[in-house]
C-alpha cells in the first residue's frame, strides 16, 4: 500500500478529493497502527483487516496520508503504550478503537468481553482478546455537497419558539411518511412533518441526541433500548441508526449527506436546527465498562481521574466518567466538533447536556473556566445559539442564572414554578419574575430575558397531558421497580389518576393544558414546547422513557387533540404578531406616555395588578393571604430596543389575568389604561361574545383560567383581527369537545 507522510491537521480522516489524510493524537502511545477493513472476498462474515503503522509523529499527532483511499472506507486504530490502569493507562493494542473525530460509523458494538481491558469477576486482570470483529468501525466521507446557497437563518433569540423533538419518535407513526424512511432524517425532511412545524409557528426544531450513540447492555437485557440517546460514542458522526440511508457496505458514510439534506429542507421551511449534545461524558463509563475509543487512546487526557487514584474516574454526569475539560486535547475535541457541525452541517446552535461539567476546570462549576473563554473568542460557535442545561450531579451543579452572558439557560425555575401556580401552590413573588423573564436571574449579569428558555415540559419528565393527568410517575414498563425518574413532579391529576370517562376532568385538564400553554408562549424569554405537547400527546404516566423505543414514547398522530392543536398555533402566532410577547429589553418599572405622542397620564411599562383592579401593593406578593389570581398590564408603548431599520418598536397594550382559583369576578383598570379591551384569550370560554369590555367593567372569569385582552381600536383603525378571532374560536371548540 502507497503511504504518503501527511499532515497532523485536521485531526481525523479526511478525504480530499484524491486520498484520505489519517491524524490521531495520544501523547501516551508508543506505536500507531491505522487498521483498514474490507469485505472479504470470500463472502465470509470477517471483514479483512490491513494494518498501517503511523510512523510520522508531530506535536503527539500521529498520521499519515493514503493516495488510494476513498470515502466509505472503514477504519479503526490500535494504539500501542503503557498499560498501568493505577496510574490512569488504559493501552492495549487488541482492542480496536473507534476514532474520536470519525464523521460516520458502521455496525453495532455488541458487548463481547474482548471490548473490555478486563477479564469478568476479574477487575485487575488484562484482557488481550481482539476486539475488532465486536466493535463500531469509523467511516471514510465524502465531504462535498450541494448546499444550493444554504445558510444559516440566525433568526433573533427573543423571536424564535423552539420545539425539542427526537428524530425517530417524531415519525415512526406518522402516516403520511413513507414506512421506508420513518424514524429517520429523511423522514424528518418529509413535507408531512415540515408543514407541521411550519402550521404550529415554531422557528427552531431542537434535536435530541444525533451523536452516534451506543446501545447499554444493561437495557438490551432486560429487552429495552437507549431511546434518548445521552450515551455518545463519536462526537462528529450522526447517529447512523437514523438514517434511511447506509444500511450496507455500498452506502458506507451516506447518514452525512442525509443528515445535511435535512439541515437544508428545514432551512427552506424557516426552521432552525438546534442539536443537544452531550460533551460531558462518553459510553465508555467508569473504570469497568468497555475500551471503544479515548480510554485506549489517552486515558489521562480525555478524561477527568481522581486524582489520588487514577484507576477510577471523577463522575459529575451520574454516568461513570466526565470530559477532561483541564486538557487542551480534549477543549479541542468539543471546539472541533462544534465547529464541524456549524460549518459543515449548518446547523443553528447547540443545547449543552449537564452543562454545569463543562465548567468544572477544577472541582467547582466556574463561570471563567477555559471552556468558555474558548466559546467566547471562537468566530464561529460564538455566533450561534448556545444554550445551556445549567446543572449537573455534582456539588453545587445547579448553576441557574449563573452562566456568561453569552449564553442562555434551560430556566428550570420558570418549570417548578409555573407547574406550582398551575397547581394551586403559587409564590406570586416568583410567577410574576417568571412571566417578565426572570430578571432576578439574568439581568445582574447584563444578558436579556431572551437568556431564560421557558419550559414547563420536556423530554425528561411527563408530557404535558400526563402533567394534568397524574399525580405519580408510572414507569413500570422500564423494569426498573419505580426506582427510576422524578418523584416530585408538581403535578395534579384534577381528580383521577390517568385515564378517565368523567367529562368534568377530561373539561379540568383541556383547560389546564390551554393555561399551561398560554402562560408559556406569552412569558417573556424563549419558549420551548415539547413534541407532542400541541397534539396532547401521552406517555401513560412514564416520566423517563430514556428507555421506551417504543409506542410508549413515539408520537402517535393517529390521536391528536385537534382543538388544543390549533389553539398552540394561535398562540404562537399572537406571540409573532406582538413584540409585547418578546421583549428584546427587561422591564424597567419607568413610565411611559399613554397614548403614545399625546399629553395623557403616564403609565409604567408593566403594572401588576389584582383581579379586581387594584395595584399590587409591596405587601401583597407574600404571606398567607397572598392570592392565587394576578393580573399583568403590559404597555405597548414602552417595549425597549428599536427595530431593524432604528425606528422605535411599539405595539398595543395588552392584560393578562392568570387565575389559579375559583371563580372570579375581574375588574378592568380605569380609562388611562385603555378605554376599551377586546378579549383575545379566555382558556375558560367564560367571556361575553362580543369580547369588548369598557374601562372599569367587568367581567366573569372562569376558575383556573387564563384570559388575555388587548386594546380596542375602532373598526377604520383597527388592524386584521384574525388572530383574536382564531384563539377565540379554538378555545370555544376545545371547551366544548371536552377533550383530555
């Protein structure tokens, strides 16, 4: 075979055009053989290895260039070195290893005890049986694609609503999507899913998991499947299970070109593509799980040592084991692979699993780690969407409003406390900073309410129809005794736990969801829906279906709670018509002139209000005769920032009255105020059909209901009522169905 020297950057395999260039870094190896596989001639079930020893060696970078080798080559590396496992060296060149920076794979690993550096019930021992024929081959690629002028959408943070989904779950049942191509990226870009997003309104998809991931042998006992996917193996390749496409030898590496015709039919809809990813740990799991990649390649680099006993490993992501992130090697890894997806997938941002890990240079979670100096000053992973899960499971890794001003947070406080007050345990202290976008978390720091990503659901925990339909998780179906998932999931089942005929409760939990989801979509910050949430989609009560690859978690579009459907897309498009909804600026408390250019009285830009009129005074919030019904003026003169062109953005003032409590009368504010409101949303359909209400009057609300009115306008002035007229007719329909 021709071997060239090559280049020790990019690390990798990289193909040219002409030949593939091969850089793997180990400080600890003494030799590196590169190992070449081919079908056998023979028709055998052994693929043919070829070894290649590495002989150049720059900078700890060991490489070489092959003039002949071509994309869908499989490949894996054996590295030769100190085997000291006391001391944190882990080689043994009869293990194959996957290549940290491979841009595909093939096949499964299928947990043979040759992928272990031990033998079972023998913890000290070494374990010299080969490996390859049990392990996950990297992938030669073709990096050249048509991107017909895609780029990314940068669509403004306090403008977007992102929905989380999972590639497979969101199509394995849909109709519509061919059977050959559901559960996978091509069935992702399908017109049947994209003109569902596009109908919803939401401006970003946010994958779970699509870094190839293994499958945990303690699942595939018990006859489960990692379904979520936060157990990564390669940190550039996608999952290659999720695609339609390279399920033989002929179409090696083709889940690229898949995946990045996804990117670019999201892209075409208006769609952002956010990936969560899962750089605080690998599936090689603490000192007794297999040797797959980083633990044969450089132990001590990758990852995070006690350091008074190097056998074992630091674990701050309840996994076994956590990034290096003290080692430049291994900050390389993450910041080269964020880039590749950016400048090579075009993807639109990134949501960091457990992101608090990342920080931890030392032993506490630090806001000035390197990590995020690297972020900081990277021209490309700088400029798109970060955001961060800002906790983990060690000390102190709740880390909520403490992340840099660059990034924005999964504001797990706007979840507890939206799901309290829907629950009729409300701190109205907390609701109210909760629906202005959470300044006592953000604005110290100098970051904008578009920093909190609002959820109230998401795929760790129920959905939102079994948040209203459970008071206690059922995960039986995991195997697991109930041990596993969230105990206090502040939920509230209005009656009956889980399925029910009474069309009382079945009426309570169509409401609870349409309060839930309006207080969502009209908080300030970024929401975050959940997939399946606008369907009314249900897990049975399962909280963790990590392990449910199943109908237990697969959206079923066969059942889709048609009236709650529409009454999200209404919402999500009041939300788009009014920056009142997406501030770009907190609240400042400072008044503002009503109406706008004339010489009326002067109005904050938000006051609180009672239900029954009256200004919320200091001692009101708090104590055992705080309410559980509050109202929220919201002046459309006083939204903060200009627009793209610099003229000063304005909007209409709008009420919100949110009613966590019986029935009760509401008592619009005087004229200064405005001197008439339309009704826009009443999640209890107790509002007049006219929907215009004057200054100081009244009108019923609806116990445990949320109702929203906006300034009238006369008819000549008044712009397209559409919205109003849509939110009004889909809650008035979802009442009457009385759907669960």
């Amino acid at each position: 075979m021709e071997i060239w020297p090559g280049r020790p950057y990019p690390l990798g395999a990289t193909f040219d055009g002409s030949g593939t260039n091969f850089a793997l870094f180990s400080e600890v190896a003494d030799r590196v053989e590169l190992c070449l596989f081919t079908d056998p001639e023979d028709g055998g079930d052994q693929l043919t290895e070829t070894r290649v020893e590495l002989t150049e060696v720059d900078a700890f970078v060991w490489h070489a260039y092959l003039p002949r080798v071509q994309p869908g080559q499989r490949y894996g590396y054996r590295v030769h070195g100190p085997w000291d496992p006391e001391n944190g060296l882990r080689c043994n060149p009869s293990k194959l290893l996957l290549d940290p920076y491979a841009k595909a794979t093939a096949g499964e690993i299928d947990w043979d005890e040759s992928l272990f550096g031990y033998h079972f019930g023998e913890e000290d021992s070494r374990n010299d049986d080969d490996s390859a024929a049990h392990m996950t081959l990297g992938v030669v690629i073709n990096p050249f694609f048509d991107w017909e002028g895609d780029r990314r959408l940068d669509i403004p943070f306090n403008e977007s609503v992102i929905y989380e989904a999972h590639v497979k779950g969101l199509t394995q049942l849909h109709p519509e999507v061919p059977e050959d191509i559901r559960g996978t990226y091509a069935g992702l870009s399908h017109p049947a899913v994209t003109e569902h997003l596009q109908r919803l309104g939401v401006t970003a998809i946010e994958l779970m998991p699509v870094h190839q991931f293994i499958q945990d042998s303690t699942l595939l006992e018990k006859g489960l499947r990692n379904y979520w996917g936060y157990n990564t193996l390669g940190f550039f390749a996608p999952h290659a299970e999720y695609a339609a496409t390279g399920g033989d030898s002929g179409q090696l590496g083709q889940q690229v070109q898949e995946f990045k015709a996804m990117v670019k039919t999201m892209h075409a809809a208006g769609i952002e593509v956010i990936l969560d990813v899962v750089y605080n740990h690998t599936a090689e799991g603490n000192h007794l799980g297999p040797t797959l990649s980083m633990r044969g390649i450089d132990n001590p680099a990758y990852y995070r040592l006690v350091e008074d006993d190097q056998r074992y490993y630091m674990d701050y992501t309840g996994t076994g084991n956590s990034l290096n992130v003290r080692h430049p090697h291994s900050l390389q890894l993450i910041m080269d692979s964020l880039r590749y997806w950016v400048t090579e997938m075009h993807v639109d941002g990134f949501r960091f699993d457990l992101a608090s890990t990342l920080a931890r240079e030392f032993y506490d979670v630090d806001r000035l780690a390197t990590f995020f100096e690297l972020v900081q000053q990277d021209p490309v992973v700088s400029q798109v969407k970060l955001i961060a899960e800002p906790w983990d499971v060690g000390p102190g890794g709740y880390q909520v409003g403490g992340f840099p001003p660059q990034w924005t947070e999964w504001n797990g406080k706007y979840r507890d406390t939206v799901r309290d007050f829907w629950r009729g345990e409300p701190s109205l202290g907390d609701f109210a900073s909760r629906l202005s976008g959470s300044s006592d978390l953000y604005e110290q720091s100098g970051r904008r309410p578009f920093a909190s990503i609002n959820f109230v659901t998401a795929h760790d925990g129920f959905t939102l129809r079994d948040l209203v339909s459970y008071n206690e998780k059922h995960n039986e179906a995991n195997g697991e005794d109930g041990n596993d998932g969230e105990d206090h999931n502040r939920s509230w089942n209005r009656g009956a736990e889980g399925p029910t005929d009474d069309p009382e409760i079945l009426a309570l939990r169509s409401r609870a969801q349409r309060n839930i989801l309006a207080t969502l979509l009209l908080s300030q910050g970024v929401p975050m829906l959940l997939h399946g949430d606008e369907l009314g989609r249900t897990q049975g009560g399962n909280n963790n279906t990590y392990a449910q690859d199943s109908e237990i978690a697969w959206m079923h579009w066969d059942d889709v709670d048609q009236p709650l459907l529409d009454f999200t897309a209404a919402l999500i498009k009041l939300r788009h018509d009014h920056p009142t909804f997406r501030r770009k600026r907190f609240f400042t408390g400072d008044s503002v002139r009503v109406p706008d250019g004339g010489e009326g009285d002067r109005l904050n830009d938000i006051v609180w209000l009672h239900l029954d009129g009256r200004p919320m005074e200091d001692d009101d919030w708090h104590g055992e005769g705080a309410a559980k019904g509050l109202g929220m003026y919201l002046n459309g003169r006083g939204i903060a920032g200009l627009d793209a062109r610099g003229g000063t953005i304005t909007d209409d003032h709008f009420l919100l009255y949110f009613n966590a409590d019986g029935p009760a009368t509401v008592t619009l504010p005087p004229e200064e105020f405005s001197a008439a409101w339309d009704v826009v949303v009443d999640t209890g359909g107790s509002a007049d059909d006219d929907g215009t209400v004057q200054a100081g009057g009244s009108l019923e609300m609806a116990s445990h209901s949320v109702l929203v009115l906006r300034e009238h306008a006369e008819p000549e002035a008044e712009p397209d009522h559409s919205v109003a007229a849509s939110v009004a007719a889909t809650v008035a329909a979802a009442t009457a169905a009385k759907r669960g």
